[in-house]
C-alpha cells in the first residue's frame, strides 16, 4: 500500500470495488485490520480558505496540537476541519505486493471446491504461493503484481521439471503480458496457463472458469481411458448380465 486511504467516501469505495465486495464488508474488515494494529492513523488539517492539502498533517492526538497556521495563505488552521487517513503499520509492510492476487486465486480454490489447497507452501526450499489438488490434478499456482518476465516462465519450467507430481502450472498477473509466450516449449504448453486480469473479483472467475474446464478435461480423459475400452467388452460379451451388473463393475474400474 503505497499512499494513505481513507476510512470513508471514494477511497474505502474503491478498495471495495477492486476485491469485489460491498461497502459494508469493506468497512467491517476494515474495522477489524484497525482494531489489531495493521493500519496506522494519520490525521491532516485541511485549510478552509486555500484548500492546501495536505497542509499538516498530526502526530499524535488532535486535542494535544497547538493553534497553527495555513503555510499556503496564513490563515489560523480550524480543527474541525480534518482528514482522517490510515496506513499500512510498518510492521505490516513486509508483506508482499502479490497478496491480493494470492488471495484471490485462494478464493477461487475455495469456493471450487477443490479437494485440498494450501497457500505460502516451501518444497525443497522453493516457495509455492497458492497449490491446490482437483480430481486428482496437482495444480502450483504463482502471482505477480507486476507485468511478467521471462526469468518467471524460466522458473516455472525449471518447477515442472524438478516437481514431476504437479500436472498444471498458473502464473497470475495483474499486468498486461507482453512477453513472447513463444519461449513456452511445445511440450509444456498443455500445463502452463498465464492468467491475466484484475480487478481480485474477475481473476477469481477466470481462475474457476479455468478450473472447470481442466475438470472437463481430466473427466473426457477418464471416459476414454477406462469407459469405451469397457463399453466395448460389454458389446463383445454375450453375458446376460443385468445393467447393473455392469455399471458397478465400471465405477469399480473408475476407483
């Protein structure tokens, strides 16, 4: 968080907006971030006459400044003219620029439905953002708020190769992407899907929108690995079997 945002008005608005949730669940988060410490407050006097801003801005609390003058025009300063801002505390501004998008790729993940997902994952002393397993697919997911580079599709080749267990790769990014996709080998093409958008609401969808069609995917895979072969020997027999009989033989098969 680069700048002050405001607890009320168009600031809260659009912070709202860009996760995409409602006003009052913005508040009520935020209520709960100042109420442990991450948001720092900070007051500013604005001058009534000049419009000046930020013309002082308060440390401490307001009934404990002296009387003071706009540097703009002069004019005495009045209190009850203040702007409250907040910040993020400086204990709190290790955390990563990419957390939004983790947290809207840990969203997406959720409400999939997916059989298990971790986040902040360290494998062989690599860091995995967001992983997650769906129908028996292993899928390793990065973010970057930034646009991509190509040391990012380097990287995540070099994760396909030394992590042969993961099936599909997401690399996120809020960023336009210009870089060449060309240096994609042909033969991890089918596992390396960039996903780009914002706001955290719309990569969220993209997110299950590509879930669901690698579902689609892995469930046409199963019918033709396990279910025409198995249609086939059906026709083939000459058993009398009831129908039954040979749907639960299938679903044993699909086990």
């Amino acid at each position: 968080m680069e700048r002050p945002i405001s607890k009320d008005g168009s600031e809260l608005q659009r912070i709202a907006t860009f996760f995409g949730i409602n006003i009052e669940e913005a508040k009520s988060a935020f209520q709960i971030l100042e109420e442990n410490k991450v948001f720092s407050k900070q007051l500013f006097i604005i001058c009534k006459t000049c419009k000046h801003r930020p013309v002082v801005q308060i440390v401490g609390e307001l009934e404990e400044v002296p009387n003071l003058n706009c540097p703009g025009c002069g004019s005495p300063l009045e209190k009850d003219n203040v702007d409250e801002f907040y910040s993020l505390a400086s204990e709190f501004r290790k955390i990563g620029p990419n957390i939004w998008l983790e947290a809207a790729v840990y969203k997406a993940f959720k409400e999939h439905e997916c059989s298990k997902y971790w986040t902040g994952l360290k494998i062989d002393g690599q860091d995995i953002d967001i992983a997650a397993v769906t129908l028996g697919k292993v899928v390793f997911c990065e973010c970057k708020d930034r646009p991509l580079k190509e040391e990012d599709i380097g990287r995540v080749l070099m994760r396909l190769r030394n992590f042969e267990f993961v099936d599909y790769y997401f690399l996120v990014t809020s960023q336009p992407v210009t870089l060449d996709l060309e240096v994609i080998p042909d033969t991890e093409k089918d596992k390396i899907f960039i996903i780009q958008n914002s706001p955290a609401d719309a990569i969220s969808k993209e997110v299950i929108e590509k879930l669901d069609k690698l579902e689609q995917q892995t469930v046409s895979e199963i019918i033709k690995e396990k279910f025409v072969p198995f249609v086939h020997r059906i026709n083939e027999s000459i058993s009398r079997m009831p129908y039954e009989y040979y749907l639960e033989e299938f679903l044993e098969h699909l086990e």
